[in-house]
C-alpha cells in the first residue's frame, strides 16, 4: 500500500502499521513487532499518541511514587521468555527491589521504554519505529488497507491499524451534570493539576474504591490533605491485597471454560485468611 504522509503527500510504496495509542499496551505492540521482523521489505510502523514519551498510558504515567504497581515486580516482564528482567532491570537501575516488592508505576514505564529502544536500534535495515504525537480521531476503511486520521488532518495509510487505546475515563453518573460542577468535577485523580488543585481543607467525594480510588488517597495524604474524603461504590469494598505467602495460582488448562478458569481464580483469592493472592 502507498504511504501517504501526513500532509497527503503520496511516498514510496512500504509495508505500514499503524498502532493508536502509545501506552504500555501500544509500547508492547511496537517492542514485539519489531523483535519479529527480518531484514527484507521495508516496514514502517507509527505510534500514534499525543504524549511526549512512550510506554505511560494512564497505568505507568503517574509521577507520584505513593502510586505503586499492584503486581509483584517478579511476576512483571516485557517478554514472557525473560521471566525476571523487570526485576534485574531495577536492581541494575540501583533500586533495592526484590521479587516480592511493589515499586512506583512510573518505572515500568521507564522498562519499556528502555526495551523498545534498545530492539528499535537492533531492528533490520528498512525497518523504522516513529512517535507522531499526534491524536487519531478518524479511522477508514481502504482499498488494501486502513486510513487513520489524525486530529491535525493528516492521513496515514497502513496495512493494519492497532487499536491500544486502553481504558478511557468513566463515564459521571446517570443524571449528574458534571459541567455545573466546574473545577469541583475532576475526570481522573491523576495527572496536572488534578487533586493538586483541590484545598488543602476541602471535603473530596470518590466515586469507586477500586485501585483508581487508592491513588487518590495515597496522593491526598502525601500532601497532607486536611479535609474529609468519603469514597462510595455499589459494593463498598476496598481491593484485595496480596498475599505475599501465597504459591503461584494455578495456571488455567488448555480447554478450559471460562466459568472454570472465574473458579480457579475466586477460589485461589479465597484460600487462606481471605487474601487475594492473584
């Protein structure tokens, strides 16, 4: 398929992918793609994602070391035949991490990165890996192929189109008008300025007690946060946490339901003194 660059410039014929979205899930993509290609045809693959660097998304983009990964850094890896490597990427780091600790999000952000630059040096001849910061808003179907428009107005053809857009902001509440709340409704915790605007003495509503929920309170109470915090859900549970002592969970069978693989799941969570340990 042609390429057209972003200003509909028409290129020299390549094999193109184009991955929306440059989060961990997009990085991922990138980093196995280009492990897997050969020296050959030319190959062009385009991360679209208005964000300065590759490899956040909402999971690993915070900056605030209260917020943690909720996995076992021994359990964590980039490639599933180098069991380990995010561990031995910390401690060559100079962190004093072990398999059973849980580390600030932001450094597997900073691993991945880490990874795909190092296969996009190694990749055959002919091979590129570009960040175009910009925003997919359109994708069509073509002849041969997809176009992906981006919110610039520029059109990128490709052979297959990616979509690792991840999970976007939940939606307010049935009837709620969010934008007569003002600066008082914030989307996500996360990010600029988000709680760091809410005053020091201001009461603060969560809507969730999911891991979103603990965020926020480890980042209201780094900064000494004075006013009442009141989280609600459906449930009313706060997560499970891990079991530290806990075997590994027992892995699912080849052919096995999905109902039977939620047992194996629930049952291994409840073994014990009630812990999750998956």
């Amino acid at each position: 398929m042609t390429h057209l660059s972003p200003n509909g410039n028409a290129g020299t014929p390549v094999h193109r992918v184009v991955l929306v979205c440059g989060g961990a899930s997009g990085a991922l993509v990138a980093l196995h793609l280009l492990r897997s290609l050969a020296a050959g045809p030319r190959v062009d693959l385009t991360l679209l994602d208005p964000s300065p660097s590759l490899g956040d998304g909402v999971a690993y983009g915070t900056r605030d070391d209260a917020h943690l990964i909720n996995v076992l850094v021994g359990r964590m890896g980039a490639v599933p035949e180098e069991p380990g490597d995010f561990l031995a990427w910390l401690q060559a780091s100079g962190h004093s991490a072990r398999a059973g600790s849980f580390v600030p999000r932001a450094l597997f952000g900073a691993y991945l990165r880490e990874w795909l630059a190092g296969v996009e040096a190694a990749a055959p001849a002919g091979v590129q890996l570009q960040h175009a910061r910009r925003r997919a808003v359109d994708l069509q179907r073509m002849p041969g192929g997809w176009r992906a428009v981006d919110d610039a107005g520029g059109c990128w053809d490709a052979e297959a189109v990616v979509l690792a857009t991840g999970q976007g902001p939940a939606p307010p509440p049935p009837g709620w008008q969010v934008e007569r709340l003002g600066a008082a409704w914030l989307e996500s915790p996360r990010g600029t300025p988000g709680l760091g605007a809410v005053p020091e003495r201001e009461d603060v509503l969560l809507l969730g007690t999911g891991l979103t929920a603990v965020d926020a309170v480890l980042t209201l109470a780094r900064r000494r946060h004075r006013g009442r915090v009141l989280a609600v859900s459906r449930h009313g549970r706060w997560p499970l946490v891990h079991d530290p002592l806990a075997p590994e969970a027992p892995a699912a069978s080849p052919g096995m339901s999905l109902r039977a693989a939620l047992r194996v799941v629930r049952a291994q969570a409840l073994r014990g003194d009630g812990r999750a340990s998956v």
